[in-house]
C-alpha cells in the first residue's frame, strides 16, 4: 500500500516527477516521431519487447486524468496515460503510439471511466478497463486494471494494470 501511495503521489506531484527509483537492466526510450506508425503486434521485436514505459508519465499541472502500470515483471512501469479531453498515449515494444478515446461506459471520475476505448490514426486499438477503488486527496486508485491493444491485423497484446485516476494542481 505503501509503494501504491508513493507512486500515485509522485505521478500526480507538482514538480514532474517522472521515475521511481532505479530500474534493472537497460531503460528503452520511446520512438518519438510525428509520423503515424503501422504497427504490428505480429512483428518479433514488438511481440518480444511488450509494453514499455513511458519516459513521462506525469499528469499535466490542472489536468485530470489516469496512469496505468503495468503489473507485469519485478517492478511496476508507466505505460499508459491519458489526459481528459486529450490524447492518450501507450509505449509498445519501444514506439510512442498517440490515440483518441473512441468511447467509454461505466462509472466515472476525474475525467475517466471504467471501460474505455482509444485508437490510434493507423488502427491500433487499446481497450482499457479498471475499477475505481480507495480514493485519495485529488484521485482515486484503479484496480484489477486490464489493458488490451489490438493492431489493424487483429493481433492483440494484453496486460493486468493497476493505476490512478486524479487531478493534479
């Protein structure tokens, strides 16, 4: 619970936080371009490498919305965040993917809701679902998180996910 607090409060903090601790073995950095991506789940290095961190998954000053890490391997990551009323972004295998939300269902707070669909420009589609939990100064945890991606070929990658919804200063 501890380790819980302590990331949702540095992912939400007024200066930007951005990394927890250390991390083991080499940190990937995500492709960045402006050009839409045709990614394909089918492809090896993107099958392998899975889902990456995001190298800034801080909320915005007055912005709302959620962070999502994964639950996967020996230390929570970043990998999904989505600001209200804009862009969500997810790290896969290594490339930075921007999406919309599409649609969304389910009980909602902090400009997020339980079930949501995003996509991308190039067909990628990320399914997101998590349930509110304990609630906290400026947000709420979200729990038994799934997060699934499926590419324009209709080849999926999911992972558990745990998170934030809130509201930073």
């Amino acid at each position: 619970m501890i380790r819980m607090t302590t990331i949702a409060i540095s992912l939400l903090c007024v200066s930007g936080c951005t990394t927890i601790g250390g991390k083991s073995g080499p940190v990937k950095t995500a492709n960045t371009s402006a050009e839409p991506v045709a990614l394909s789940l089918a492809d090896e290095r993107i099958a392998q490498d899975g889902f990456g961190a995001l190298d800034d998954a801080a909320l915005p000053e007055k912005a709302c919305g959620m962070v999502l890490w994964t639950l996967e391997g020996n230390r929570p990551e970043a990998i999904f965040r989505y600001v209200s009323g804009k862009e969500a972004e997810v790290n896969i295998g290594g490339t930075l993917v921007k999406l919309s939300r599409m649609d969304y269902s389910g009980a909602s707070g902090y400009g997020v809701y339980e079930s949501q669909l995003f996509q991308s420009t190039d067909g990628v589609a990320v399914e997101v679902n998590a349930k509110f939990g304990l609630g906290f100064n400026g947000g709420s945890y979200l729990e038994q998180g799934v997060v699934k991606i499926t590419d324009s070929h209709g080849w999926s990658l999911v992972s558990p996910t745990a998170g934030i919804a809130g509201c930073r200063s």
